[in-house]
C-alpha cells in the first residue's frame, strides 16, 4: 500500500510553485514538478529543490506530456500552477494566453479524469476573474465574475471548468480565487518585484539594472524606476503563506473554491512609499509614470474577503504590504550587493 503522499505541482519553477513545494516537502510529500522544456537551465526559484524533487518536462499546451507524467506519478494532489501568468502580456499574446491559461487547466482535469480519477486537484484561479466588477469592495466567493483583460478572462473559463467538472465528474477540484501575493521569488514581471528591485538598485548604485518588460533599464539614467497607473490598487499579501491555503483546500472534505486575500487595500503609490521609506529614500524622487506601461484596462479596486477560508479552512493572512516590502527589498539588497 502507498504510504507517502504525492503531489504534482505543474509550473514548479514560479513563485508559488516553488513555496508550494517547500511546504509540502516539510510535510512529508513526494512532490513531483514540472518544467517546461527550454535551452535555459537557470531556474533560480528551485536551486534550493535540486535533489528534493522529480523534474518531469510538461507542457500545459501539450495533452499527451501532461497524460504521461499523470499516468507514472498516479499523484494524491495535483496543484494546478502553471500558467500565462502575466496579465499585462495577455493584451499582446492573447491566442497564447487562451491556450496555456484557459485550455491548460482543462487538458490537466481531462488526464486526471482519464488516469488518474481519485486525485483532488487545486487550479489556481486569480482575483482578475473579477477585474472589472464595480461597487463591490470586498469580493466574496459570491462576487459576479466579470473579467476584463484577456487573462482575467482565461482564468474565469478555466474556473468555471472547475465547478463544470466538480458537478459534471463528481470530481474533487477546487479553485483558489487568489488576490496578488508576492515575495523575493516573484517575477521582475510583476510591479512589486520591479519597485522591490529598483530600490536596491538605486540604494547599490547598480550601474547596470535589470531590463523591464519593454527592454528598457528598470531604473534610468536619472535614477528612476518607471511603472504604470501608480494609482491602480492591490490586495497583496504573503506568497508563503498562500500557499498553505492551497494545501488546505485539498485537505477539506469538501471540494470548494475559497477567496484568498488579506481584505486590504493599497495604490502603488503606496507600495512605493514602503519600499523607499525602508531604505531612508523618498519614493518621489525616484518613480515616475510611464504611460507606455500602462495597461489598457484596469481592473476595479476590490479586497480580498477571506472569512470562509478563515472559517472553514482557518486560514488567515498574517503579513500585510508594508512588512512584505521590507521583506522584499531586504532579498534584492542582499541578491544585488556582490554586483555593485
Ligand atoms: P509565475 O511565477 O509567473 O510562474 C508561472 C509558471 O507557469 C512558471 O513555472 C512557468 O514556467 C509556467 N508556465 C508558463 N507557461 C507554461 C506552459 N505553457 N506550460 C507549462 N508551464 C508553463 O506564477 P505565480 O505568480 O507563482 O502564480 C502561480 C499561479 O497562480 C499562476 O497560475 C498565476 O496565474 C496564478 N495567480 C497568481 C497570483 C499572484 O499574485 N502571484 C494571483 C492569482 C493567481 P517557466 O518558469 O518555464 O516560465
């Protein structure tokens, strides 16, 4: 009889892939990870893992790559991470993001429907299925979805498949319906990881910093980082602590799709400020506006109300904005000071 349990982990090598790995590692689980195939070997987020895990190469466009890593793992939990992750590019890549942020969470439900049926699945649904909801300020799990940028919009197919195969299969799938949530190992995609590490830049003196998504230097010649809508808000919280409540979901008897958040608000301004402020630097001198990174779209500014996760789960979030900044700045001073 198996003894250990063993999860499949699609799109270990992300922010949340990688913690989610951490934990269940600590709790005693096989874990098995997916890549995808690539002619890079830098995958900072899972140095840490190497030896700890299987690395099996997977891709969530290729049916026949996830069936074979379902059929020889016959995994307990599969957590379904792997994503188009980025909403900013899903305007520029819309085909790509249905087809990897949509299509790819169904094509994982149909091989574990097919091979693997007993396995309880976690699909990382995302806080933009309700992008452009308005007048609501705490989303709920009742909350319309109302998506309104191209990923938003693949994530809500892919989680309205969730609901589809828990009524249509007897199927055990939850969704997460996960807020933003950062940390050191946060893309430089995602503007909080992009003001963490311009901020050690400056403070460094760094003469050559990270390019940004257009291809330019992340902080310029005038020692400025350039963003988007410095007034669009989020609800952000600790990656390492959203990945428990993935854990916990799958544990529950029941299979449900939960709100994560930290039912808190802030602009970017204000992550700024944190950020700066941490280092004895103001933030306006140093953080400009740069229209062309500016989304066509903004999603409305909403919290994250976590009550049933905390009720149900006992879930709560226990770091908030301006903590979680000094955390993240603190890694990139540290990641960064060798090159100055
Ligand atoms: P992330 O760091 O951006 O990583 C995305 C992952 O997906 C990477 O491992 C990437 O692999 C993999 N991937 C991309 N395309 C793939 C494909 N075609 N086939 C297989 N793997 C592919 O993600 P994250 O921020 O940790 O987020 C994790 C999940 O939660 C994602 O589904 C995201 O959309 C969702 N989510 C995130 C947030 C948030 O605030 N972080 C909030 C709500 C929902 P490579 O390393 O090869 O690129």
């Amino acid at each position: 009889m198996k003894q250990t349990k063993v999860a499949l982990i699609t799109g270990i090598t992300s922010q949340d892939g990688s913690y989610l790995a951490d934990l269940l590692l600590k709790k005693g689980y096989k874990v098995i990870g997916t890549i995808r195939r690539s002619t890079s070997t830098v995958r900072p987020n899972i140095e840490h893992l190497k030896g700890k895990v299987i690395l099996e190469a997977a891709d969530l466009t290729d049916q026949e790559s996830i069936n074979q890593v379902i059929i020889k793992h016959q995994p307990d939990e599969v957590y379904n991470i792997a994503a188009q992750s980025v909403p900013a590019d899903s305007w520029t890549h819309p085909f790509y993001t249905g087809e990897v942020t949509a299509l790819g969470p169904v094509r994982v439900f149909e091989a574990v429907r097919h091979f693997c049926p007993k396995a309880r699945i976690y699909q990382a649904t995302s806080r933009e299925i309700l992008g452009g909801v308005k007048g609501i300020e705490h989303a709920n799990e009742s909350t319309p979805i109302f998506a309104n940028n191209p990923y938003g919009i693949a994530k809500a197919y892919a989680h309205m498949m969730v609901s589809c195969y828990r009524q249509s299969y007897g199927m055990f799938v939850c969704g997460g319906i996960l807020f933003n949530h950062e940390s050191p190992r946060r893309s430089l995609h995602f503007v909080t990881r992009k003001i963490s590490t311009g901020v050690a830049c400056i403070k460094l003196g760094i003469k050559n910093p990270p390019i940004n998504e257009i291809g330019e230097p992340l902080v310029d010649k005038n020692n400025k980082i350039h963003l988007g809508d410095l007034n669009a808000t989020r609800d952000w919280g600790y990656a390492k602590e959203y990945v428990e409540a993935m854990w916990l979901m799958l544990q529950h008897p029941t299979p449900k799709d939960y709100i994560i958040g930290t039912n808190t608000s802030y602009s970017i301004k204000d992550a700024c400020k944190a950020a700066f402020d941490h280092v004895g630097l103001n933030w306006e001198d140093h953080v400009i506006s740069d229209s062309k990174l500016l989304r066509p779209t903004e999603i409305t500014d909403m919290m994250g109300d976590y009550s049933l996760a905390k009720k149900e789960l006992g879930w709560e979030p226990k770091t908030f904005m301006k903590e979680l900044m000094g955390i993240m700045v603190d890694a990139d001073l540290d990641l960064l000071k060798n090159q100055s």
